[in-house]
C-alpha cells in the first residue's frame, strides 16, 4: 500500500515536533492498512477502534503542545488555531461515535480528509510559524 501521507523526512528540523507530526502521519497509514485489510479480509473492528483512538489522544497531545508554543511565543493566532485544533478533533471524536454505534464506516476517502488537513496543518503555514520559535528555543 502506498502511504497516504508525507514522506518521514523531517519537516522543521526540530526533533520532537517532527516526531509527533510523523507520529500522527503514521497513524493514519496504519488506519488506511487496516481499511484496506478489512476490505481484503475480515479485519476485527477492535484493530480500527484502537487506531483511532490512539490518533484522538495523540492528536491532543500533540496539539496541546503546540498550544504551549503558541502562548509561549505570544502569537497572534492562538485562538483560531486552536478552533481548528478542536475542529480537527471533534471530527474525529464523531466518527469514533459514528462507527462505534455503527452509522458510519471508516473509509480510505475519510482518511484522505485527515491526511488532507494534517499535511495542510503541518505545511509551509506552520513551518514558517515555528521555524522561527523553534529556533529561538534551540538557543
């Protein structure tokens, strides 16, 4: 299967945010595995459940960092950041709703949605926002 999200090569340079970004990408790959598995075969729901529930507490984790970083640094858009953050969760705490109660599906174009927001989240718009604080930290 070809990964649905970026590659693994650091996108700022900086060790932990790169690792929790590449954490989240993997995540969502490993879902698509199992999608696509479950297609092919009989994959236990339990496999799909627990994916997604580790993307939701990783993805606040990984979140609630950076709004540490947003209110460390003063910036300017903390607020609408974090609207998309929670945005960004709520969705996918419905689907876990969604599919638990069996009223939804997981499917390679949902997916594509959160690979779709987190490579737009983890893109040149927050690279160039944290370059810089991150840098500032490193020294």
């Amino acid at each position: 299967m070809s990964r649905l999200t970026k590659d693994k090569n650091p996108i700022l340079r900086h060790d932990q945010t790169d690792g929790d970004h590449r954490k989240l990408f993997d995540l969502v790959d490993q879902l698509a595995a199992a999608v696509i598995a479950g297609e092919e075969m009989d994959v236990c729901a339990t496999i799909i459940d627990r994916l997604i529930d580790q993307l939701i507490g990783y993805t606040r984790s990984r979140f609630a960092t950076e709004a540490c970083l947003m209110t460390r640094h003063c910036y300017a858009q903390a607020a609408a950041q974090k609207a998309e953050h929670d945005d960004f969760i709520d969705k996918v705490v419905n689907l876990r709703q969604k599919i638990g109660s069996g009223s939804a599906v997981l499917s390679i174009e949902t997916l594509s949605v959160m690979r779709d927001w987190l490579n737009d989240h983890v893109g040149s718009a927050w690279a160039a926002r944290t370059t810089a604080w991150i840098s500032k930290e490193q020294t």
